[in-house]
C-alpha cells in the first residue's frame, strides 16, 4: 500500500537541525501513529511521507516556511512586568496572552526587575528542519477515525464527540 493524503500511517521518526543536533525522536519508543491530511505533522513530513510505502526509510529536509513558519521579529516583545500581576516569572516559561489575533501562546527570553521579553514565534521557528523517517505501517482509516479526524486505538478514541 501506497501513502495517500488521508492515510493512517506508522512511522519512526528523529528530528534533527542542519548542524545533527537531535531535537526529538521516536527511537526506543513506540512509534508514531497519525492520520495524515489532519495538520498533526508540519506540512513539509506529511508531503515527504506521500507515495512513500510500508518498510521504506528515508531522509528529508524541511525547509522553515514548510515546518514552523519564519521568524517574525515583531512576535517579540517587551511588556511590564507588572502584566503578570504578582506571577513569579522565569525565562522559559510559556503563557497564553490575548492578542489582537486572539489566543497566542508567549515564551517568557528575558526578564529584568521591571519588564519581561516574550517571543510568540514557535520555537522552532526560522529553523530548517532534517528527518530520518522509517514507516511502519499504513492502512485505510475506519470511517470514524475520518469522522473524529484522528486515529483510534484498539479501544477506540477514549474520549466523547
């Protein structure tokens, strides 16, 4: 079987940066189980992983504007401390904050005795990305896999619609 847009797929994966260092991988775990064609995986795995058949490995780059977006450098920001209203803050920590937008979650990069340095950019964001991908499996999604728009497991999904 073939990888289409809407398949199950099980696939081992590791996530690395150009320069090799690993950022996340599936090896020693179980392997990852998604439905593609969900926004689960960054576009630029899901269009790699299309035509791609059971037993297959292979390497691919993703360039930023297929993975985690650019960085955008108006994303940072500096607020008043005083916005966290008595919070302890931390460089590292992230935040929902109320946007323009709507609901973006902030990283906390600097903080000073009057004001905190947030970063809305994904972390990953402006980074191109290399993937080692081993798949596993593929098959067809039951209907209610394509309903709910995920995969079940043997017991199904845990949790009402």
């Amino acid at each position: 079987m073939t990888i289409t847009s809407d398949s199950v797929v099980t696939l081992h994966y590791t996530v690395s940066t150009e320069d090799g260092t690993t950022l996340d991988s599936s090896e020693g775990k179980e392997p990852l189980v998604v439905l593609l064609g969900q926004r689960f995986l960054i576009e630029g795995l899901e269009d790699a992983l299309i035509g791609k058949e059971k037993d297959e490995s292979f390497n691919v780059s993703v360039a930023p504007e297929k993975a985690y977006g650019e960085r955008i450098d108006e994303l940072v920001q500096t607020v008043p401390r005083s916005m966290f209203e008595g919070t302890e803050v931390e460089v590292g920590m992230s935040f929902r904050a109320t946007t323009p937008q709507g609901e973006q979650s902030v990283i906390i990069i600097e903080t000073t005795d009057d004001e905190v340095v947030v970063d809305g950019n994904h972390p990953l964001a402006g980074i191109p990305l290399t993937f080692d991908v081993n798949v596993v499996d593929i098959r067809e999604p039951t209907a209610e896999e394509r309903e709910h728009g995920h995969v079940h497991g043997p017991a199904g999904c845990g949790h009402d619609h």
